[in-house]
C-alpha cells in the first residue's frame, strides 16, 4: 500500500512556482520539496488545508491511494 503524492503536478495544473506556494503556504521550501517529491512520512491537516487553498483543490488531487499489489 502506498499513498501518492501529486503536489507537482497541482502546482504544474495552477502554473505554480515552489517559491509561489511557498510564500501563499508559509512552511519551508525544504519542507514542499519533501512532499513534492513523496519523501514525506505525514503532513498536517494544517499544512495540507494551507496547500489545498493556494491551489484552489481538494485533498484527493493531491493524495492518492496506489494499491502495490
């Protein structure tokens, strides 16, 4: 079982910047980078809803389940 995550390609959808959402966000960019890349082992509601915001999407175009099997 795997959760996905789809930041880049919300970001690529809205034409934003990593230093955009950064900003709009308020967390680091090393942090972004982290979940950008799927190297993130949890995220806060908190974070989430502040990204869900400045992309104007729900959490599921973000997060995605993948079955391994």
């Amino acid at each position: 079982m795997a959760i996905v995550v789809n930041l880049d390609v919300m970001m690529a959808k809205r034409k934003m910047s990593l230093n955009e959402l950064q900003s709009k966000v308020g967390i680091t960019l090393a942090n972004l980078s982290i979940l950008k890349t799927g190297k993130a082992k949890a995220i806060r509601f908190e974070t989430l809803e502040a990204i869900c915001k400045a992309l104007e999407c729900q959490p599921g175009d973000i997060l995605a389940y993948v079955n391994d099997d």
